[in-house]
C-alpha cells in the first residue's frame, strides 16, 4: 500500500471486543478510519450461539455475526444485509431464536473444511463489509469466572462460575476470570493484525465476558504488551448488573490492568456524565501511562447506549488526529 492510499484509508485501528460493546465501537469506528479489524470474543455458551456450538461443535457465532452486521455499509446493500444476517426465526420447532447469520456462518465452516478467518472473510464479502472481523482464538473458549457471593445464602463464600451466560448473569461479585482451556493459541491472523496496527481500542462491553478474555489468550496479550500501536480504552456509560455491579469507572480501569499487568494505555475515553470522581479516575489512567479524555458519547436519552455519531466524532478526534468522520 502506498502512502497516499493509507492515508486516505485512515490509520490502522484494532477493536477487541464482543457483543453490543463491540458492535457500538465498530459502528462509529468504520465512520473514521477504511482500515478496520475486530478481534472478537468466542466464549459465548448461551441463546442460538451455545445451542450450534453444543450441537456442532463450532465457534460460537454471535459476537462474530454483530461485528459482521456493524461493518456493513450505510446504503441500501448495508442495511438489508445487516438486517438479514441478525434476523432471528419464530417458531414452535428447533428453528426458534436462532439468527440466520449464526446459520450463514456455521455453512460457511462446514463448507470451507472449518476454515474460520477464510469463511469470516467471505460472509465480509457478502454483506459488503468495511473491515475485517477474526476470532480472537480458532477453539471455542469458556469463561470460568471467581466469584465472592454467588450463592446469596453464603455473601462470604469465594466459588468459580463456568461459562459466559453464568458470569454474566452471577448475583455475586465477579473478582476475576480465566478461560478454559488455559493459555488458549491465539489467532494468527488477529495477533499479526495487533503488531500492525497504529491504534487499538478495548472496550466499551461487558467487562469480565468481553474485553478482559482478549487479555487471557497469551499470543493476544503479549501481542498488545508489545506492539507500537497505540491504546485506546473506552469506558462503559454504566456499570453492569452482574458482572460490574457498583464499579465505579476507576474500578473498571483498575480491574482492567489487574488482568494484564504491564498493559501501557495512551487514552481512556469516558462520558462525563459517567464519571463521579474524575480526579480519582485521572489517578489511575495516569498509572498506566495514559489521559483522560471526556467526551459526550451516550444517547441524548440518558440511556446506557453510545450514540455512533458522538462516538464516532470522539473516535476522529483521538484516533484520527482531528479529521472529520467520512459520513
């Protein structure tokens, strides 16, 4: 690539995430930059996703499928597409509540030999995609949560909760994560894509199900520690019911770096209207080496949703040096 073509693509940005989270961040990102990856979570156990992976043995779909529905194009193609793939069937038989981008994408495996990154960039074809989605590792993962309380007849008891659905739904208080199995290979293509970067952005998601499982597969981390990128974390607008009940925004910083010592931020992005103590929260973002910025990135509606225009025009100002979003 040239270096009029690059810059006319944007800079470089990798999004590790999963879920809404992700697809909110995608959604405003392919607004600033043409040179877009997402690196998606693949621990999902519950809904359409956990009934294919139990049955067929195959990546939880669903986090890749919403990244795939965010990327597509604001024109009359993108919207369709985006549509179909996160349409869900109602019936009273086995089609019930699946997606048929969940199904889309299970065909593609078996029709490719199992060939994940190859059948990921077909689907991106298809739907007319602008950037790249990949798994964060090529096996399915599960999340096995610490938990203080889970059993609310014992609110002292320390246990693990195994799976997504389960820490994410925990009436306790989720102290850490691991995933099963330990030490997982990460995605080749993902952690060449992290080297080359110039921006990565963690979060905004669930937390612990989310953002931190990109931090427990050590091609990935290691890839994150050392690449000259630079990193961009986004808060949440809210903490969560279950997995970040009664965070504040410097708990969830604090946490973040807890799961990957050594991480070096340059930017935390939060919403002022989030942030209770900003001196405290400055505190920690400078412990990683980073700044603070507040910008107004939530629906007017005062609901915990990022608007994909504010965040878009956050997203041009840090990643982007400035420049105005492409539409």
């Amino acid at each position: 690539m040239s270096a009029g073509t690059a810059a006319q693509e944007g800079p470089r940005v990798v999004a590790l995430g999963g879920g809404h989270g992700l697809a909110a961040s995608l959604s405003a990102l392919r607004r600033v930059t043409r040179s877009l990856t997402a690196v998606v979570t693949v621990a999902d156990d519950g809904g359409s996703s956990g009934r294919l992976r139990s049955e067929l043995g195959v990546l939880p779909p669903g986090d890749l499928r919403q990244a795939l529905a965010a990327l597509c194009r604001d024109d009359e193609w993108g919207r369709t597409w985006a549509d179909v793939v996160q349409h869900r069937f109602v019936s009273g038989g086995e089609l019930h509540g699946h997606a048929l981008g969940n199904l889309l994408l299970v065909a593609l495996w078996e029709r490719l030999g199992g060939d994940v990154v190859a059948a990921l960039e077909w689907m991106g074809r298809l739907l007319g995609c602008e950037g790249r989605v990949l798994p964060m590792a090529e096996v399915p993962l599960d999340i096995a949560a610490t938990v203080l309380g889970a059993d609310p007849a014992r609110p002292d008891e320390v246990s693990v909760v195994r799976g997504q659905v389960a820490a994410a739904t925990t009436q306790g208080r989720v102290l850490g994560i691991q995933l099963m199995p330990e030490r997982p290979p990460a995605c080749a293509e993902a952690v060449a894509a992290l080297r080359a970067a110039d921006w990565v952005v963690l979060g905004p998601g669930s937390w612990f199900t989310s953002v931190l499982p990109h931090l427990q597969v050590p091609g990935l981390a290691r890839a994150l520690l050392e690449t000259q990128a630079r990193r961009l974390l986004v808060l949440n607008l809210a903490a969560q019911a279950g997995e970040t009940k009664g965070f504040t925004p410097e708990a969830h910083v604090e946490v973040l770096l807890a799961h990957a010592p050594g991480l070096k931020l340059d930017v935390v992005l939060a919403d002022p209207a989030t942030v209770a103590d900003r001196v405290a929260l400055e505190d920690v973002v400078a412990s990683a080496g980073g700044r603070l910025v507040l910008e107004r990135v939530g629906v007017p509606d005062g609901s915990p949703r990022h608007d994909p225009g504010l965040l878009a025009a956050a997203y041009a100002s840090i990643v982007g040096g400035g420049a105005a979003p492409w539409r």
